[in-house]
C-alpha cells in the first residue's frame, strides 16, 4: 500500500521527492511575471500590475489553471502530507479507519479549492 511504501523511502528517496519539490517551485517560478513587467508597475501604476494579475481561467485556460494549482499544491504540501499519512495510518491500528477516503478528501478539498 501506499503508507507502507512512504515507511519504505531511504534518504535517496527523500532527496529525490524533495528534488521534485524544487522542481516544481522553479517551474512555478517560471510562471511567473518576467522583471521588466513587474518594474513597469513603476511607470504605469498599481493598477497595471493588477489588471495583469486578474487572469481569468478562460484566459489562461481551465486545464493550465488546473495544473499550476495541482502543481503549487504538490510543491506546498507534499512535505507535510506524506508523513502525516504515515502518523494516520499508525493511529489507524487502535481503531477502523479508511486511508483511501482521507487522501480522496485531502485531493479533493485542495484541487477543488
């Protein structure tokens, strides 16, 4: 299962996971407005960094939208999610719980939001 493949994870695996997590940070960070149009907000004003920032998902697309939210979630969360699936899955031995309808629940809340 999943949790015991977590409790499986070397250093080399940890490194890499993290790896990954940076990676998607710089891709985010790639996203992101270029230097010269952040400075411009100098020349025109506050609102031009505004009206920059209101993209709208039929603008930028609702499948890239999508995936730089999956991708900013995965980047934020993982860190803490995985070993707080593991500490679940330990609680889960005193009593009956369901390790699938908890990862459902955190995927669904954090792509839905």
């Amino acid at each position: 299962m999943i949790i015991a493949k977590i409790r499986m994870m070397t250093g080399g695996h940890w490194l890499l996971l993290f790896a990954l997590i940076l990676l998607a940070w710089g891709a985010l960070y790639a996203m992101a407005l270029p230097a010269d149009l952040r400075a411009s907000a100098r020349i025109f004003g506050g609102d031009f960094i505004a009206s920059l920032c209101r993209i709208t998902p039929d603008a930028a697309g609702y499948a890239r939208i999508t995936a730089m939210w999956a991708l900013m979630t995965a980047a934020m969360m993982a860190p803490t999610a995985l070993p707080a699936f593991a500490t679940y899955d330990d609680l889960s031995h005193s009593g009956q719980t369901r390790m699938g309808l908890l990862i459902a629940g955190y995927l669904a809340v954090w792509l839905g939001y």
